[in-house]
C-alpha cells in the first residue's frame, strides 16, 4: 500500500521536516531556524508552518501523507505526548505537543526522544539495515544514545533508556551537566574534548592550539593528525574512554551493530580505527568479532527520518 509520513525533527538549532514514504526516500523537505530563545509558542508556529507547507506540497503531488512522527529532545513522555524542559528548548516545560499538532495538522501524531528516533531512523533505513538488534550512539556536542531490540526501540522505565552518554566510565572523573562526575559525555563529547584541550594551554607545554582562539574538537582531531602531542593526547583518551563505554554496551546488551554519528565521527578513521582497537581489547565475554562498529549512513537527513520511522513504526 502506497503511504507516506510527515517526519518532524526539532532541534535546538534547527526545524527540519519531510515527506517520506515506505522506502526511506525523502520526497521533499524543508528546514528553518528553531530561534529557540524566543520560547515555545513562535517555535511551535514554525513548526506548525513548516508542517502545513509540506502538507500542501504533498497534496499538491497528490502523495498521501496518513500520519507524521516528531523527534525531540528529552525528557519526553511518549504516552501523553509531552515535552519536559528540554535543556535546548528554554521554555518548553510541559508542553503538549502532539495535542497540539495533532489539532492544528489533522493528522494522528507520535512522539519520540531525538536520539531513539535517530537509532530507528539508522535501524530501518541506515546503517542497521538487516539487523535485529542495534545501539547508536550520537558523539556530538553531547553524547546521546537509542537501543533497538528484536526491531523495536527499548524504552525502559519513564522513557529513560539509552542514556549511553551518562554512564559512569572515569569514577570522580570530570563534573559532567547531569550533575555525576565521570560520565562518558564529560570526557568523549565535542564540547568536552574542546574544554580539556583549553585546559591543556595552561600546561606551558608547546602546542599548536595556542594557534586557536577557541579550539573545538575538530580543531583537535586536525592537529592530533598533524602530529601535535598536546591534541593527541587529548583526543587518544577520548577515544580510550568512548572505547570504554561502547565495550560495556556490547557486553550487557550483545547488539548485532554499534552504529556512531553525530560531529565527533566526522574524524572518520581517525576515530573508528583505534576505537574498534579498544574495544576488541575490553570485550571478552561477546563474540565482538561478530558486532561491527559502523559509522551512520543517514548524514543529515538522520533526524527526519528517525521520525518517519517513528511514524511507520507506530
């Protein structure tokens, strides 16, 4: 049967949404600013327009859109449809969201956390193609996580599983946002490779980062390549300690893939070579010869689809 979705993914930065249909294919798209500071209500107009022009564009092509999946990030609760206080959406406390698209688009609407609908996005049409089961992992300014088991997102009590980023792989390690220290995001993240690297400057060692007014990962991963021991060392104990969680996902959970994208991955096999090293060295009770570590194959199309996959799923 001929059918298409309406997937919808909120960002902190961004507004991105398209038409999909069955085969994974991005009929048509659209994207504008989120201007997330002027809080929920503007937010949710551009949400809502960007909804109703893509609608009409797909009316327009006589393409039959019967449902439509939005991606946000958490905490959400997926059963009534609400958004809580995410860090990125200032303002967004308790907001209705599906009731409120659902009214405004005529359409049944479902919600997800960004970074499941992202893993279902991977599963069903990426990286994870074939697969039964599958862990993504999103190393980007933070580090996020979605679980698929026997084809379905593991949600876990109130909608908090997968949260790989805030596993504990350094005790009393860096203070990380979420208030723990050591957390896998506090050491592994952009943002986090880019503070140790600015606190490395207060060493007096020789380095090319002091080239940098505001050095970031990339900046890191660009020197470390060039040989500069300050950003190798930095970027080898991130490695080292996303080798660290990634090994104990695959010991508790013995997916079929580990599937990596966000920012951070754009190293390439910068990241995945010595990362696959570490883990091979730290997995002995899994056959992790069996369980490859893949980078995502969506690129930035990863977002809207996750949540037309959402959408079919539902």
């Amino acid at each position: 049967m001929r059918m298409s979705v309406l997937g919808i993914d909120i960002g902190g930065t961004k507004l991105a949404a398209g038409i999909v249909n069955t085969e994974g294919n991005v009929l048509m798209r659209g994207e504008v600013p989120t201007l997330a500071g002027e809080g929920p209500e503007p937010v949710l107009g551009r949400i809502l327009g960007l909804g109703r022009d893509l609608l009409a564009r797909a009316a327009a092509e006589k393409e039959p859109v019967k449902r439509i999946g939005v991606g946000c990030a958490g905490p959400v609760d997926i059963q009534a449809g609400k958004v809580f206080n995410p860090p990125n959406l200032p303002g967004w406390r308790d907001v209705s969201l599906v009731e409120r698209v659902e009214a405004e688009l005529g359409l049944p609407v479902v919600l997800e956390n960004d970074a499941n609908a992202a893993a279902l996005g991977e599963f069903r049409y990426g990286a994870g193609r074939g697969a039964r089961s599958l862990v993504y992992l999103t190393v980007s300014t933070g580090i996020g996580g979605g679980i698929i088991l026997d084809g379905k997102v593991w949600h876990g009590l109130k909608d908090t599983a997968g949260e790989v980023g805030h596993m504990t792989v350094f005790p009393d390690g860096p203070l990380c946002g979420c208030g723990n220290r050591g957390c896998l995001e506090a050491i592994s993240s952009g943002m986090s490779i880019a503070r140790r690297a600015r606190q490395a400057l207060g060493s007096g060692r020789p380095t090319r980062l002091r080239e940098v007014r505001e050095p970031n990962s990339a900046d890191v991963v660009r020197l470390a390549r060039e040989g500069d021991v300050i950003a190798r060392e930095v970027w080898d104990e991130s490695v080292k300690y996303l080798g660290i969680g990634v090994a104990a996902v695959i010991t508790i959970l013995a997916p079929e893939r580990v599937v990596l994208g966000g920012g951070v991955t754009k190293a390439g096999d910068f990241l995945f070579d010595p990362l696959r090293a570490q883990v091979r060295g730290r997995v002995k009770l899994v056959p992790v010869e069996l369980v490859p570590i893949l980078p995502a194959a969506l690129g930035g199309d990863v977002g809207i689809l996750g949540a037309a996959a959402v959408a079919m799923g539902r």
